[in-house]
C-alpha cells in the first residue's frame, strides 16, 4: 500500500487529503473518510461524504479529474455508484 498526500494548487503538500494505492485499486481518502474507491474500472463514491465539504469537493475533484457538475452528472446516470466505503 502506497498513501502521499494530495497536492495544492502550489505545489504545497495538503495535510489530511490522501491518494491511496493498492495494488490495482486507488483510493481518496479526506482525513478518516475513504470518498472514492476505484477499482476494476469502476468508480464508487461513499453515498454520505463524497460532497461533504468544499475542501473534500476540491479535492475529489482534483483526484477524479472531474468538475462537482461533472461528477453529479455521473452519479445521476449511473456511472458513479454511491455506496458505503466507510463501514
């Protein structure tokens, strides 16, 4: 498992916004919430803290590559699947 943290705008590391990788599946996790897990093609947001914060926004964003617009849009058509990542 191999976890660094996110990056600013700046270069500058961001404490507490992490990009998490295991083996084939990658993960953001913002302080102790995994958001995004994905896997095998598949992308799964957590169905309660994926647009949490404009901070966690910002950065899931960042690590999707992805607009908030962009990624609501996925998630209404199905592309997204919203479940539970922090049982």
């Amino acid at each position: 498992m191999k976890v660094q943290n996110m990056t600013s705008s700046k270069g500058n590391t961001v404490p507490n916004q992490f990009n998490i990788c295991e083996g084939n599946t990658r993960f953001f996790q913002s302080y102790d919430k995994t958001i995004v897990k994905i896997e095998n093609g598949n992308i799964y947001l957590d169905e309660k803290y994926w647009n949490y914060s404009k901070t966690t926004s910002k950065y899931r964003n960042q690590f999707l590559g992805l607009t908030t617009k962009e990624t609501e849009q996925k998630v209404k058509n199905g592309e997204f699947i919203l479940t539970n990542l922090n049982k």
